[in-house]
C-alpha cells in the first residue's frame, strides 16, 4: 500500500498508531467515539465518505481495509510473492539470483487453471502438495522440464519463507517431484575454442569503447581454466598464492580435492599474461600492491579490484556473441565457459584414474559427468 505525502502530527490520532506508515486516503475522526475514513468519489463524481473501522484498530488492519478497497487480495499467492520480493532477504541476494527469480515468478502467477483465473489469484493457504505437483507435472509436460524444476525450486523457497513469517501454516511445496532436467554436457570442438581464445586475444588489446573491444582477461582465464581444468570462479579467485615452483596450485571447490597443475610453457605465458595486464592497471589506478600473496588477485578488473563472477559472465556472453556474428563459431557450437573444464578433463590423457586425479574429483560418478572421451579398447578373445 502506497503512502501520501508526509502527514503532519495528528494529536488526536490513538497513540498505538505510527502515523508515519499510515496508508495513502486514511483518515481520523476523534469525534465521540473515535472512527478510522476514507473519501471517494461517487458515480456521479461527488466526493463521499466511508467508515472504515473504530478507534482501537490496529495499524496492518488498516492497510488490509485499504487494500481489499483497492482490489488486494493479501490470501492470493501474487501476494505473497510480492512481499518477498519486496523484503530485504530478497533484496540482499545476488542481481542474477534476483532475475533468476524474478523469472520464475511471472511463470507461476501467469499460469491459467480451470478456475477461470491465473494461479497467482489463488488463496495461497489453499495450496496443496498435490495441487503443487499437478502444476510442476504440467510445465514439465510442456517439454520444459529445466523451467518447472526451476519453478519448483522457487515454489519451495517463497513457501517456505511464508511459513516463517506467518503466511501459510505449511509448505506445500515440500516433497514434491522434480522433474529429470536434461543434463547439458557440452564438449567445445577444439578447432573452434582455439579460435575463440585467439579472438579474445586480439580484441582484448583493443581500447575500451572501441568497436569489437573485450576485456583483455578473457583470454588467459579461458586458457587457466582449460588448463587447469578450473571453473571460472576457481580461475578468477586464484592469488599469488596460487603460483609455487612447481606449478599452480588449485582451489577446487564442491568437495574436490586440490592439486598442483605442473608448468607448462602455455599455462606459464597465460599466467604471466594475468600479472602484466594486473600490473598496468594498478600502475595507472594508482594502486597500492598488497603485501600477502593471497590478498594479490591473479585476474583483476578495468577498475584494479577483484573481478566479479557476474562481470565475467557479461564479458564472455559478449564474446560468444560477437564471434557467432564474425563466423568463429555458430549458434550449434556455442558452449559456455564452465565447458573449458569439461574439455581439459577430457583431454587429459592417461587412464580414468589418472583423469580423476587430475580433476580432484572424489568420486567415478563426478568425472563422469565431465570425462566425455571413448575409450579404445583391444577386440575379445584373440582378436
């Protein structure tokens, strides 16, 4: 409920009432008894007034009286959904997670159903598990299993800090089936990732603001990463302290287990690469140079600090972009940057264990989903 402008103190107005938060078209009668009122206009454009409630009501019965008079039904999961988008646990999160939100909301409120309204009109403690389920099943049914796994995972989460705050009694959304999301296990051709990095090469010494220019980190985090086998928060949380003689030393996240990837002259000019262009920009920042070796980000961005997952994600999308629209790579072979992982360990020669230990996963299972080379094998018997 929207307020008006500043209010000036009303004496007269009970003192359990923060006059400050009233909501916007509420007034107050002290006399005889005491009545809360609001002023509209009639059909005939005359101005009428409307008794809202006594002197002993309380301030939030007051926002609902104006707000069923505006057409707010606060039972309705549209409801529910705004006060969460509104509080600061979801004002707090990541702008990404926000849209990623944001995104499964309007698919959830649009949902038409056999009552002749969307799904976000129904009374939100009239949900059920099964009604959950039928919702999940029938966007999954539409061949979006990815989008009603992602819906459900919203579903769960705004459910659940309802209940927290008094707005259901139950989380329907617990328990419910998610549906089997197809997995993406996308292998970059080698040809056409070797031609990408080179593009970013190039670009990467362009000015910034000049057409075509990239961020000239783009290159050599894709270059760790492969290497490496690193994801791209692992390469671009990498510090000095990551650099030892004998190699780099990882910082695997998700239960991995860390490793030292030896030097090798390619690994070694990507990771010198990452400090010159450090170097330069903290030299023209004005930058003072940490002391630590882990307080030394390998991989910074144009203002000198540490780089954000977000900004890289932005750089590289642009990237793919711009190289699709010079004919580096088509809209088939487009891959993401987690896929440089995907292709080290599956480049990694020697036998399975020798790729698990190289990929610090601690399980078969966990490299399975990134080893995707075949095996060559001897023929049965005598062959």
């Amino acid at each position: 409920m929207q307020k008006g402008r500043k209010r000036k103190i009303n004496p007269n107005i009970p003192p359990h009432i923060d006059q400050s938060a009233l909501p916007r078209g509420v007034y107050y009668d002290a006399r005889g008894s005491g009545v809360w009122y609001t002023l509209y206009l009639d059909e005939g454009g005359k101005q009428r007034r409307k008794n809202l409630a006594g002197r002993k009501t309380t301030l939030s019965e007051l926002h609902r009286l104006m707000e069923e008079r505006s057409g707010v039904d606060r039972d309705s999961l549209a409801f529910l959904a705004e006060q969460y988008h509104q509080s600061q646990k979801f004002k707090s999160l990541e702008r990404k997670t926000q849209d990623s939100y944001c995104y499964a909301r309007d698919v959830l409120l649009s949902m038409p159903t056999k009552l002749g309204k969307p799904l976000g009109d129904l009374a939100v403690r009239k949900f059920t598990p099964s009604l959950v389920q039928r919702v999940i099943d029938r966007i999954a049914e539409e061949g979006k299993p990815s989008k009603a796994a992602h819906a459900l995972r919203y579903l769960r989460l705004l459910m659940q800090w309802g209940r927290n705050r008094g707005y259901v009694e139950t989380n329907p959304a617990q328990g419910i089936e998610a549906p089997k999301e197809r997995k993406q296990r996308r292998l970059p051709e080698p040809a056409v990732m070797a031609e990408l990095i080179h593009l970013a090469q190039q670009q990467g010494k362009l000015t910034r603001g000049q057409k075509g220019a990239c961020a000239p980190y783009l290159w050599y985090v894709m270059e760790i990463s492969y290497l490496c086998r690193l994801r791209g928060i692992e390469t671009v949380t990498l510090t000095d302290a990551n650099e030892t003689t004998a190699g780099v030393l990882t910082n695997r996240r998700k239960g991995s287990r860390d490793n030292i990837v030896r030097w090798s002259p390619r690994l070694r000019a990507a990771w010198e690469a990452a400090k010159q262009v450090r170097a330069a920009i903290w030299a023209k920042k004005k930058m003072p140079v940490p002391t630590l070796p882990e307080q030394r980000r390998l991989i910074v961005a144009a203002h000198g600090g540490a780089l954000q997952k977000s900004s890289l994600d932005t750089a590289w999308q642009r990237l793919v972009t711009q190289a699709i629209e010079n004919g580096v790579m088509t809209v088939e072979q487009r891959f993401g940057l987690h896929d440089f992982k995907r292709r080290g360990i599956t480049d990694t020669e020697g036998t399975r264990a020798d790729k698990q230990e190289a990929s610090g996963h601690r399980s078969q299972g966990m490299l399975d989903v990134y080893d995707l080379s075949i095996p060559v094998v001897d023929p049965a018997g005598d062959g």
